[in-house]
C-alpha cells in the first residue's frame, strides 16, 4: 500500500528535514562555540626561539577551529617560569594557554626553592605538539674546530676558555652543557641569555663560543653557514642538515634531550575547552603544510592525548630533579 504526499505531510517533513539540518548546522562548530572571546597563547621566552616559531605556526590554525581570534603573547624570564607562572594563576576558564618547552616545566621544581606555581598540580596538559633535536654547534671564528672531536680536544686543552650560550639559567640546553662537561670530563662556562634567539645571536657574533640549542632556531643559522653545525640529538639525522652526525654516532653523552613543545591550560580549566583544543592542535598536526613546515625547521610532529603529555612531565620532573641535585644548579 503506498500514501499520497499531502500538504500536511510535506510541511512535517520539511519542517523535520530544516530542524535536522539546523542541528547539524549547530553541531558542527562545536569548537568555536564553547569559547566565546579572544584566546591568549602565552610563550615564556623571547620573540624569534622554537616555543615562538612554533606559537605563530599554531595560533593561526588554531583560531579557525575556536572561532576567536589566537593571540601569542611573549612573557619570557626567570627560565620560562614567569609566562608558566601566568598561566597556572589565570582564570580557569580554558581561555590561556601555555606553549612552552615542557623540559623547563619538568626542571623547575628542581631548580627554584621558591617557585611561586606547582607545575604537576597548577598546570593541565592539553597535547604534546613537537620534537626538536638540539643541534651542537660553535661559531666559525673558534679557529680549527670542524668537529665533535676538534671541539673537544680544544675544550680539553683549554680549560674554562669556551663560553657555551643558553636560552637562560636552568633552562634545558644549560642543563644540559653541565651534564654534557661532566660526563665528558671538559670544563667549560655556561653564559646565559635572554632566550634562545639571543643567545643564538652571540653565537653567531662571536660573543659565546658553543651552543646547544633548539633545532627550530638553531638551524637556519647553520644552513647559511652562521655557525658551523656539529651533531644533532636525536634517533636520527634531521632532513635540513644531512650531514650533521646524531650525539650517538657523534659518541656524544646526553643523546635523547631536545625541545619537546607542549601546550598546557590552567588546571582546573573545563575539560571540554581542553579537549576541544586538544582536538584543533592534532587536527592542525596532520596538515601536510605543518608537518613540511615543522620539518624544515629541524622538528618533528609529536600530538597526541593529554594523558601521554601528564606521563611525559611526570617522568622527567623525576629525572631531571636528580641531574640537577647531582649538579648543584640553582635557578636564578
């Protein structure tokens, strides 16, 4: 038996079809729903070093799933802690976020007596977004240093002499030069500056003599012959300087350190903003033009769920409190 469409009932279908397509409608930019004013996106370093490149590769992508405009703001100083330190305090509204090398998170409890935030209880983990290796590298005026092995002899034969740049007193990279001289039995000074670009820069001018640094920052500066590259960390070479031997082949201690980028929100933030954003980072990772992007400058697409980035800064706040008791670095 079949029915004739009347009047009566195609106006029920019409109206059933648009209430489904308004819902769909409605559905769809669930993102940009749940936040309903501009999004800050706080670096912790100066403008021009990985955690900046990497915000303003981000905040873009970000901002069309949000629907609100992504505003990157630099807050550097005191190892990062300052800009983190903004964001733990924040309103825990889901509308700040912290992009950040989370290896400077992970050593501040070791590092500062008086942290005025609890990383592991005051920041919530939205995504890791990247890997950058740290690349070894010297200035071109450090005469007859071409290698790991030149550097070395050098730095053996003279004691105290070599001036090794940092983004800033216990960030990573000066950690891990502390590390690194002990283990290789050099002495040499760290010098810090006001993040990773500055401190790239005295490299370059001859100011500081070594850098171990962020890929992402470091590289270009390499490529153009700045600075003379000399290993990578890492498993294996990065496809913008082939030639550079990883730390392991290299036989360079400290060969699994690097930039690991992350961003984290306020604890306490509503899950659904951290999830919502957690789903825009991965989403904006998987695009072709990112990940070509991220690559170029000497990194790696990382992603994933927050629970993989609360495990990650667990782990390492244990690890990394111990090379820094063992080393006696205090944080300034």
């Amino acid at each position: 038996m079949t029915f004739a469409a009347t009047p009566l009932t195609r106006r029920i279908v019409l109206g059933l079809a648009g209430a489904a397509l308004l819902s769909m409608t409605h559905a769809a930019p669930a993102a940009a729903q749940t936040f309903d004013r501009p999004v800050r996106l706080i670096v912790p370093y100066a403008p021009g070093g990985t955690s900046d490149t990497l915000a303003r590769i981000i905040a873009p992508l970000l901002q069309e799933k949000v629907g609100q405009p992504v505003v990157v703001e630099n807050k550097p100083g005191a190892a990062g802690n300052i800009g983190a330190d903004a964001v733990a305090k924040a309103d825990k509204d889901g509308q700040t976020y912290l992009l950040t090398d989370v290896g400077t998170v992970a050593s501040a409890p070791g590092l500062f007596a008086d942290l005025t935030y609890k990383p592991l209880e005051d920041l919530a983990p939205v995504t890791m977004v990247m890997f950058s290796p740290y690349v070894l590298a010297v200035s071109p005026k450090l005469e007859g240093v071409t290698d790991v092995a030149s550097l070395l002899a050098y730095a053996k034969a003279n004691p105290g002499k070599l001036a090794v740049a940092n983004s800033g007193v216990g960030g990573v990279n000066h950690i891990t030069a502390v590390a690194m001289a002990k283990e290789l039995g050099v002495q040499w000074k760290t010098v810090p500056y006001k993040g990773g670009a500055a401190a790239t820069q005295a490299v370059v001018s001859g100011e500081s003599k070594v850098i171990i640094n962020g890929a992402t920052a470091t590289l270009p500066f390499v490529t153009n012959g700045q600075l003379k590259g000399l290993a990578v960390t890492g498993d294996e070479r990065v496809a913008a300087a082939p030639d550079l031997p990883t730390f392991k082949e290299a036989k360079l201690p400290q060969s699994d350190v690097g930039s690991w980028q992350g961003l984290l929100t306020t604890a306490g933030s509503p899950p659904e903003k951290i999830a919502a954003v957690n789903a825009a980072v991965n989403e904006a990772l998987k695009r072709p033009e990112v990940i070509e992007r991220i690559k170029q400058q000497g990194g790696r697409v990382v992603g994933g769920p927050a629970d993989d980035l609360k495990t990650w800064l667990a782990t390492n706040t244990e690890s990394w409190g111990k090379i820094i008791a063992d080393a006696g670095i205090k944080g300034q």
